[in-house]
C-alpha cells in the first residue's frame, strides 16, 4: 500500500468520525435532533449509510487489532494526549479538547485497525485473509 492509500483511509475515518458528531455543531447528531422536523427520509438514508460505514470500519480494526492491540493503541494515543497536557501544549481546563480528544483517538484507532492488515502485508510478506465461520 502507498502512502496515498494510507492518507485516504485515514481521512476517511477522520470524515465518519467528525461527520456522526462533533463539538462543532455540524454532524448527524445535531441535524438528526434539530427542532426542524422535517426531512426525516434523508435523515434515515444518512443514518443507514452512517451504521453500515461503522459496521465494516468497526468489524475490520477489531479483526485487524483485536483486545490487546486496540488497548495498547488507546494507551499510546492516550499517554501522548496526556505528555501534551503536562508540557503546557494543551490546556486542561478548556472543554473544547475533550470532545476533540475523544474523537481523534476514535479516528486514529479506527485508521490504524483498517491499514493495519497493508502495513503487516508490507513488513512481514504475509497476507491476512478473512475466512467465513464454518
């Protein structure tokens, strides 16, 4: 996998991440519970393609992953968010970067579990294939 391929899906993740919510205001949440009342089938298409996206991106990083290796990526990410805190980089007591952090380390774990199989592909030489249960 090239690093364009890399940078897509990461983005993509980034973009099904920030899209479901965020602090902002504009997301699928906010549109979903908006006082408008009004487009309630558009609204139902967004949320299904939102699921299914979730489903396959969810699925792929916990096969891709599993327990330990999700844990041990939240705790990297995590330890790293905590390091900035402590140098000053970012400021404890603001609200605006809990709900940033959050969704950044969803993002990250997610783009990691869905390149992870490429990247193993690349060091080791071995393939990871998905097999149907019996």
């Amino acid at each position: 996998m090239k690093w364009l391929g890399i940078v897509t899906r990461t983005l993509s993740c980034f973009l099904l991440v920030f899209a479901t919510w965020n602090p902002e205001g504009y997301s699928y949440i906010d549109w979903l519970f908006s006082a408008d009342g009004s487009y309630w089938s558009a609204k139902a298409v967004a949320g299904t393609f939102l699921v299914g996206a979730y489903i396959i991106y969810l699925r792929v990083t916990w096969l891709a992953l599993g327990v330990l290796g999700t844990a041990a990526l939240w705790a990297v990410v995590l330890t790293a968010y905590l390091a900035m805190r402590r140098l000053g980089l970012v400021d404890p007591d603001a609200p605006f970067w809990s709900g940033y952090v959050i969704l950044v380390v969803s993002a990250l774990t997610l783009s990691v579990g869905i390149c992870w199989a490429h990247v193993k592909r690349r060091i080791t030489g071995q393939s990871q294939v998905l097999s149907p249960p019996p």
